[in-house]
C-alpha cells in the first residue's frame, strides 16, 4: 500500500520568474531623455559627416530657439530638420513638447560646437563644448568688429579681453596687431560658426 504525502511532501508548483522583455522603443526613450545623446558630444569627431551636419542643424535650433528667434515649429523648417531628428540629437537640451506644452531649449549646455577661435595667426576653427563658452566667444567677435570699425576705443577693447581665456585658451586680443590684420584682409570671419554657418 503506497503511503500518501503530506503537506510538507508534496510539491507545490513553482511560478516562474517573469522575464520582462526588451522593449524597442526603450532606446528611443533614452535618446528624448538624453541619456545617450550624450555619445554623440564625447564621440563628435568620429561621426559621418551626414550625422555631424545634422547634430550641429539641432544645435544651431537649440540656439535660435534659446534666444527667442522663432517657435519650435518654425525653427525646424528653417533648419531643415524633423521633429524625430532634432530631438535625436538634442536629447535633454529640448524640453517640453508633452501634452499641448511648447517645446523649449535648456538654458545652457554643454554641446560641440565648431567655431572660429581668435589667435594671433588668424582665425580658426575650434570645437567649443559649452554654450556659456560659445556666447562669451560671440561676445568678442562682436567686439571685436566694433573695434574695426571705430565704434569701439583701442583701450576698452583689451582693458575688456586681454588675458581673458574661453575655453581654456586665451583669445588674441592685440588691437594694434588686430587692426594690422584687418586691414591686410586677414580677418574675414562672416559668422562665428565654423562648420555651419549658424549663430549662436
């Protein structure tokens, strides 16, 4: 006679672990959220050059829309750029968008930017990676053309930018030197950005 189980015996049926499968649109999510949007800053030298023209796109969008140069919609026409793609490249640095609100730019970041940098050779490009970085370099650019053409004194002019440092290097700020150069037609910088055109 087979003896019969008890309680402590008896198998009680196991549940398996739920397995939560990948989703794909998680990567999506992390690119809206900018937690690998990232990569695209720290790795901008190795993109192609389809993806560094429209990261930097995004970024020229980001600026305009920073300084109030048109709405979201607007700037995505002007710049050539979807919707999908902007916020691709922009990641955290575009904010809003849910729920009926207006899509806005973070108040700074820390974004690649290629632009021309005073040195005493000239101009040349040079990859900015803070938007804080990027106005201060606007800011002496335009100086810099008041200088030129008299509307700035020689002695405001360096008592402003001598020994002054953007981006961890110091801008060539010589008004003697700079005048010189201006008017043997080695300055002939048209706008501050290197690669794109865009301002900041």
């Amino acid at each position: 006679m087979k003896r019969k189980k008890g309680r402590a015996e008896r198998k009680r049926p196991t549940k398996k672990a739920a397995v939560t499968p990948i989703k794909r649109d998680r990567r999506a999510k992390l690119e809206n959220t900018g937690r690998i949007v990232g990569r695209y800053s720290s790795d901008y030298e190795t993109l192609t050059s389809r993806q560094r023209a429209a990261y930097d796109r995004t970024t020229n969008l980001i600026s305009d829309l920073r300084g109030g140069e048109g709405s979201y919609t607007q700037l995505l026409r002007k710049h050539h750029l979807s919707s999908r793609t902007a916020r691709k490249y922009a990641g955290r640095d575009l904010l809003g968008g849910a729920r009926g609100k207006p899509v806005r730019a973070s108040k700074a970041d820390r974004r690649v930017r290629e632009l021309m940098f005073p040195k005493s050779v000239g101009d040349v490009p040079k990859g900015i990676r803070n938007s804080r970085d990027a106005t201060k370099l606007s800011e002496f650019f335009n100086d810099r053309y008041k200088l030129e053409s008299g509307k700035m004194s020689a002695r405001d002019f360096e008592a402003k930018w001598l020994d002054v440092h953007i981006a961890g290097e110091k801008v060539f700020a010589d008004a003697d030197a700079i005048l010189q150069m201006a008017d043997a037609g080695e300055l002939k910088v048209e706008h501050l950005y290197a690669s794109t055109g865009g301002a900041q």
